[in-house]
C-alpha cells in the first residue's frame, strides 16, 4: 500500500513553552531544536516572535541554526504581528509564518468582539500580509473544535484562495472527541472547493486526554500535518505527544495511511533533553518516554518476554532510543526472570535446591522493598551459600 507522508510540525519551544513554568532560554531553545532537526520533524515551530524581545532571538537563533527543518513563528492575524515573525525568520533555509484568528462563536463575540465577517476579512488580510514576505503561509482557526462547520468552510476556502498552504485546525480547548473530530476534518475537505489546493493539519489540546486520539482520527479523514510536541507538553493539559503520534502511525501501519520521516531513535534522548530543560518531569507510565514504558515486573509477563519478546512488547524498546527493554525483578517476578537475571551477573548455583532457597529469600526481600537491584540479588546469593 502506498502511504501519504504526514507532516509532523513539532511546537514544543512555541506552544510547549507555554505550560506554566516551562520557559526556555534561546540557547535551550537551539538545543533542542538542533535535536529536532536530528530526528528529521517536518516542521520546528521556534516561538512566537512578537511575544517578547527573547521570544524574537529564540525564533532567529532557532532559524539560523537548524537547516533541514523548516522553522516557523507564529503571528497573530495582525500586521505587525507578521511583519515581526518575517523578519525574525530572515536567516532561515526553510521558513513559515504561522497567522491564526479565532473563529469559534465565544471566541469572536467575547475575546475578539468581531462579527464573523470582519473576522474573515482579516484572516484574509493576514494572509496575503505573509504571502507578501513569505512563500510558506498557515493559518489555523483558533477554537475550530467548538466552531460552526460552515463558518469554517467559509473562512479556510477564504484563507486558501488568499495563499495559505497549509490550513490548521485546532481542538483549542480540548474539547473534541475522536468521531466528531475526525468528521469534522472529512466535511472541511469534501465541501470546500479549492480544498486541494492545501494541506489539512490538526492541533490537539489534552484537557480530556483525548489529543493523540483526535489527531489519529483526523489522519483517517484525510489530515496530513499533525502539530504536536514532545512529552506532550502545552498549554492545560498539553498538546498530542509528539511520540505517541509517530509510534502510533509506525507501529499500526495496517491502520494508518500515511508515514512520517522521523527517525525514532532520537525519541528518548529529546524526551529526556526537554524534560531536564523544562524540569518537567516525564511520568513513569508515559507511553513510549515513561521510564516503566518497556520494563516488565510480574512474573507472566517476564516469563513471555524471555520466551518472545512480541508476547508482551508492541515496540523495540531499542527503536526509540532505549538501550534495551528492563525486567524489573519485584514481589511478581517468577522463577524464569529471577534465574535469567542470576546468568545475567555470572551467577551459577550447583544444585536446584541452592536455587530453590534463594529463590525464597528473593521473594521474602521482594515483599518488604519495590524493586530488587542487582546489589540485593548479590547479597541474597551469600546468605543462600552461607545456609546451604
Ligand atoms: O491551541 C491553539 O489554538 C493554538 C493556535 C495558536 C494554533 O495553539
Ligand atoms: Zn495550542
């Protein structure tokens, strides 16, 4: 089967740096992107350059350092806004201006307090505002999850026939659930009519946990960027995890038509890089970057695992950037693991008996404490000689 590329447009230094308390130095900010680049992400969304005086020389030293990603700032659907974002990407290879305007019936009447005209006209004006200083032009509808169908079909052919060329559809609030989202992007694609003339992307917020989910639907009907940062970091509860996202696509390649260009193997070290950054920490049971994401404990599980790997494990641990998967030997772990592990350190017991009693005190030591580390086992191993 053929497969579509998806676009993966990575916005952790822009809306990841956006959780409170996650704000990063430029040279964080390069650092990162750097490993972006690494991992080959589509699309490196460095930051918002009007936001701030820092915010304009993350986004230049971001362009300026990364060549085979393209780096893009996000503007308001404001002149000045555009102007500032064009010039803060002067020295990229690749750039792209980013410009978005609300269109969801709270947002224009309580925030922007536009009728819905006046907000199609400036979108349009925006627009053609950065197709003036650039080629590479995305407008995004803020709050799309929670606005009218048909005032969005009205304002994306709008923004496409002004020279947009990549039209973003953000589940701002999380708000979407995967059904109606991934329909909602199959209706924008079948009734505008120059529709095909731009790339459909979504942007997925995690307030109901739903955001990998949202932009996995909106892949089967035909979206082909996806906006999404590492960790999952964002404003709220954060945005679509970058590498959710990959895995998903890669792993279910049955299900999903489309392949990214990202290398995985640079997941761990970038997750690991924005977490140290951010001093957020990654949750043990995160999918793919949590430290228990391919460690097994209880004794069934390990005892597949050493038989086949696949009887419990979906991924290569390895793929990712995992030096290995881990059996973690605690008060689950069966006979097979325990002995594996004995191997592992050069440990050879003469009789199954001497097995039999160490085997026992492993499990009575697993009852007071987590997890059995090798010094534990080593200590066990002299009690064992010592009785026998
Ligand atoms: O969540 C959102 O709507 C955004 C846009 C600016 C794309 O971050
Ligand atoms: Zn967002």
């Amino acid at each position: 089967m053929s497969k579509d590329a998806l676009i993966i447009f990575d916005t952790t230094l822009r809306d990841g740096e956006q959780s409170p308390g996650a704000s990063m130095t430029k040279d964080e900010k390069v650092r990162i992107a750097k490993m972006l680049e690494k991992m080959r992400v589509d699309v490196i969304e460095a930051g918002f350059a009007i936001a701030s005086p820092g915010d304009f020389d993350a986004v230049k030293a971001v362009a300026e350092a990364v060549q085979t990603s393209r780096v893009c700032s996000l503007a308001r659907a404001l002149e000045k806004d555009i102007q500032v974002a064009a010039e803060a990407l002067q020295p990229a290879a690749l750039g792209r201006i980013h410009t978005f305007i609300a269109t969801s019936p709270i947002h224009m009447q309580y925030k922007l307090q536009m009728q819905p005209e006046q907000v199609i006209e400036q979108a349009v004006h925006a627009v053609k505002t950065a197709r003036n200083l650039i080629d590479d032009v995305e407008f995004s509808c803020e709050d799309a999850g929670r606005s009218e169908i048909d005032f969005l079909c009205r304002i994306v052919e709008a923004a496409i026939a002004a020279g947009a060329r990549t039209i973003n559809i953000p589940d701002t609030v999380g708000y979407a659930s995967p059904e109606q989202f991934g329909h909602t992007i199959e209706q924008l694609i079948t009734r505008i009519p120059n529709a095909d003339q731009a790339i459909f992307s979504v942007h997925c917020h995690n307030d109901l946990g739903l955001a990998v989910a949202n932009s996995l639907a909106a892949v089967l009907k035909g979206a082909r960027q996806v906006e999404c940062t590492i960790n999952g970091l964002g404003e709220r509860a954060g945005n679509a995890a970058l590498e959710e996202i990959v895995m998903a696509v890669r792993t279910r390649a049955d299900i999903y038509p489309v392949e990214t260009r990202i290398d995985p193997v640079h997941i761990v070290p970038t997750s690991r890089t924005v977490s140290t950054i951010t001093g957020f920490a990654v949750q043990p049971n995160k999918a793919i970057v949590g430290k228990n994401a391919f460690a097994h404990e209880s004794g069934i599980h390990q005892d597949g695992v050493l038989k086949h790997r696949e009887t419990y494990e979906i991924m290569r641990a390895q793929d990712v950037g995992w030096h290995t998967n881990a059996i973690v030997l605690g008060k689950h772990s069966g006979r097979n693991a325990f002995r594996t592990r004995l191997q592992e350190l050069g440990i050879h017991f003469e009789t199954e008996s001497e097995l039999n009693t160490a085997f026992t005190l492993f499990k009575q030591l697993a009852d007071k404490k987590h997890e059995i580390y090798d010094e534990d086992l080593q200590a066990l191993v002299t009690d064992t000689r010592a009785a026998n």
